[in-house]
C-alpha cells in the first residue's frame, strides 16, 4: 500500500534506539524526511547516517534533552514546517505508591506529558495553515489499564492522553490528526530494564524473566519495533486521516479489555 508520504517531514522524538527508532524507520522507507532527536549524540548519528544510506531521505539530527525548556526550544526551531510529529520519551522508573514525592511527579510530568504538548504547541500551527498534519505520541497501554508499578507513568501519560483528547477534536477542521499509540511490552531497553528488576527481585535468570513475562501476553512474545514503526507510519499516512483522538493498543492483547 502506498502511504502517500513521498516528500513529507518528520520529527520523531528519542529515535536513536527502541519504538522511536522503528517510527523513524518506517517513515524513511516511505520517504519520508526526518528530524531525529535523542539524548546521545554518537547513537543518534549512527541511525542517522544508516537511514540515509538505506533510503536516500534527508536526516537532520538534534542531540539534546527535550525535557528541559532549552532542548524543547532546539528542536522545535529544526522541526519548523515538518508535516509529522512524533512525541516520545522513556517512562519513569517503577516503584510502590509511597516511594514517590512531588519531585518525582513533577520529572515524569515534564517527560511524559508536558514535553510532548510543548511540541505540539510549538509544531501544530504550521500543520494548521498548510491544511495537513499528524501527530502520533508514544504512550503506554497503562492508560487503559493501570500498571501498578508504574505509578507515576500511570498519571503522566494519562494526563497527556486528556489533553490529545480535547486537542484532536479542535484541529482536526483543519486536516490536521492526533492519535496515540499505546504499546505493550516490546523487545526494547525499556522491555530489558523491567525484566533486570524482575531477575533481581525474584532470584531469577533475566532470559527466564523475560518468559515469564511473555506467557502472560496472548501473543506469547514481545512486540518488535519494526510492526510498531509500521503502525505508526500508517497512522501518519493518507489512509488515515478519519481517525482522530484514538487511543491504538500495540500489545499483544495483553490488556485484558472488551473495549
């Protein structure tokens, strides 16, 4: 199927590794150029350059940390005019109810929600005047169903997931769409991370963590980044502008929901 996005532009946000990584590659493989950002600079170029050679897109790239207002400035002045916003950012560490404090909250606010609506501020105008845009953000299936570990991701991306609600429904006269993807558990360091808390919790080997885990998904596995990336690409295409404000499960059918 052809996705209709020859010549579009792109930011996705942390794709040096994981599910950014697999937005951006599909995006490339449609032609789609990209501004790609991440913390580090060396992983970040080497995608960068690999993508390029690949798909013969142009690749910009903004190594910074979008949390604080300096990095959020930075790459909203690299993104000016881009077609295609991709919010998306590391969840918070896991914990119990009574391990978090304000100082806590406010990290995860500023990363798992507040980041990506200063992107959208910042990005949306432009898709408005030119009558065409979409915006994608990265968030978790806990927002559907809470992870109780995950505590303070729970609240964040659920916060983010109200604002998208409201938003979408206003920009949408003017062809422009915002829709989040929710994933499960994906082969990612995300994914590697709460296992190595599992391993070590539980006096367990990680490959046997990571078992453990996938049993718990009706699919048996992980995700991977590249079916993720093809979603997203989708969700971004010309097919897909009568979906607005939709909240999309990537996981396995491990959110036991009828809804």
């Amino acid at each position: 199927m052809d996705l209709g996005l020859q010549g579009k532009r792109a930011l996705v946000c942390a794709s040096s590794k994981g599910l950014g990584l697999g937005c951006a590659e599909a995006l490339a493989a449609e032609g789609v150029d990209l501004v790609m950002n991440a913390r580090g600079h060396d992983a970040l170029k080497a995608q960068a350059d690999r993508l390029r050679a690949e798909h013969g897109v142009e690749v910009q790239t903004v190594a910074c940390d979008v949390t604080t207002p300096e990095g959020q400035a930075q790459v909203i002045e690299a993104a000016q005019g881009v077609d295609i916003l991709v919010t998306n950012a590391g969840g918070p560490p896991p914990g119990l109810w009574s391990d978090w404090d304000r100082d806590d909250f406010i990290k995860a606010l500023d990363a798992n929600m507040l980041t990506p609506i200063a992107f959208m501020k910042g990005l949306l105008p432009s898709m408005m005047d030119k009558g065409w845009g979409r915006v994608v953000n990265i968030t978790s299936q806990s927002v559907r169903a809470p992870i109780a570990v995950l505590g303070l991701s729970n609240a964040a991306r659920t916060g983010l997931t109200g604002y998208v609600a409201g938003t979408a429904r206003q920009v949408a006269p003017y062809g422009v769409t915002i829709n989040n993807l929710l994933p499960g558990i994906h082969a990612t360091d995300r994914a590697d991370s709460l296992d190595a808390g599992v391993s070590a919790q539980k006096g367990i080997s990680l490959d046997e963590a990571r078992a453990e885990r996938a049993a718990t998904i009706p699919a048996r596995r992980y995700g991977t980044r590249q079916e993720f990336g093809a979603t997203c690409a989708f969700l971004c295409s010309q097919h897909a502008g009568f979906i607005v404000g939709q909240n999309i499960l990537l996981d396995g059918g491990a959110t036991n929901l009828t809804m």
